[in-house]
C-alpha cells in the first residue's frame, strides 16, 4: 500500500502521521507544500519532494499519484486516522481483493459520514479534478467495494474551518471565471457561501 499526503505542517505533525500508519503503509508519498524542511524524515520507505503551491489541492495529489508505484494506493490527508487495530486487518483484506480495484471507506468529519473512494490500483491511472472540493476521475469501468474500516478526518477548530472555507469561496469564484457554468463549482460555492452567511 503507497500513502500519499499533502502537507504545509510541522516536522512534528508529519513525523506523528507517518509512525500512526506505519503498519499500513509500504511506502509513504508526501508532498511539502509548506516552507518548513521534512529532509530528515526521507527514508526507504518515506519520500519526500517539495512542491510549489499553486492553490490546486488535485494538482498535488495527482503529482503524488504519478509517483506511487503499482499496486494499491491510497490517497489521504495530514490529519486523517484510522483505528491502530484496524490497519492491519484492512491490508490483509486488501491483500484478498482479486477484481476488486477501487476500495470505499466510510469517512467521519464534524459528526457527518460520507462513504468515499479511498483506496485503489494504480494501474488505473485515476486523477483528481477541481483545485478545492476536489472529484476522483472515475473510468467509466471499474470494481468497486466497500469496506468498513473507518476513517476519521479531522476535527479542525471553527476558526480553522472558516478561514479555509473563505480561501476556498476565492479560488472557485477563480475558477468560475474561466468556466461560469461548472455545476459542480457552483455547488460548492453556493454551500461554501450559504456556510459563512449562518
């Protein structure tokens, strides 16, 4: 299983996500967007490349993915979790997986669950679109599963949670000047919004 992240956050913050899904993970894949030095931490199995931020989180995890190798990968975030005595299980379930190539996993953020793409073969060559908010590229055939081994996402504070949606509301309204009738922006936007007015 390749891991990959994004990360601007300390040496302490991305040294805690590594060991957590040190069972987990056969390699880790992290870009640093942020201007601290995570050198020490490259290893065998923790890569590390600098990535210029460009207000595009898919232009990273797609620049991520272009580096996992074959096999499963996965596509997370800095404070993602998963439960300790789960990891395992769920890489030996994976392990079992013989036409199963896109594995969904039920997701916890601020009391709301969502089931989502997490886990799948490299082999497809799947990319992300949209700068914020962004969408997996499904092929138009694949297997899917659920799994249910939970993924909790964070819970950031309110403030942190309203300064990204306002970053967010500016790089859609961005985004929208070059394509005004994405309806998938324009949701989002409208949700964003509606989410700072209350």
């Amino acid at each position: 299983v390749s891991i990959c992240v994004i990360t601007n956050n300390s040496l302490q913050k991305v040294q805690d996500f590594c060991q957590h899904f040190d069972a987990l993970a056969d390699q880790i894949f992290i870009a640093n967007t942020g201007k601290e030095n995570l050198q020490q931490l490259q290893s065998k199995k923790i890569q590390i490349t600098n990535f210029p931020w460009s207000d595009d989180f898919s232009a990273a995890r797609n620049f991520l993915l272009g580096k996992a190798p074959n096999g499963w990968v996965m596509m997370l975030d800095i404070d993602n979790t998963i439960k300790q005595a789960e990891q395992l299980q769920l890489k030996a379930d994976l392990n079992t997986l013989k036409d199963e190539n896109v594995v969904f996993l039920p997701c916890k953020f601020r009391n709301k669950q969502s089931l989502e793409p997490k886990i799948w073969q490299a082999e497809l060559n799947l990319r992300y679109k949209y700068p914020v908010h962004e969408q997996l590229q499904e092929p138009a055939k694949y297997k899917k599963i659920e799994l249910n081994y939970q993924i909790d996402l964070g819970n950031s504070s309110k403030d942190h949670y309203i300064a990204s949606r306002k970053y967010y509301v500016k790089i859609m309204e961005r985004y929208l000047l070059s394509d005004p009738h994405d309806h998938r922006m324009q949701h989002y936007l409208k949700s964003d919004l509606n989410f700072l007015q209350t």
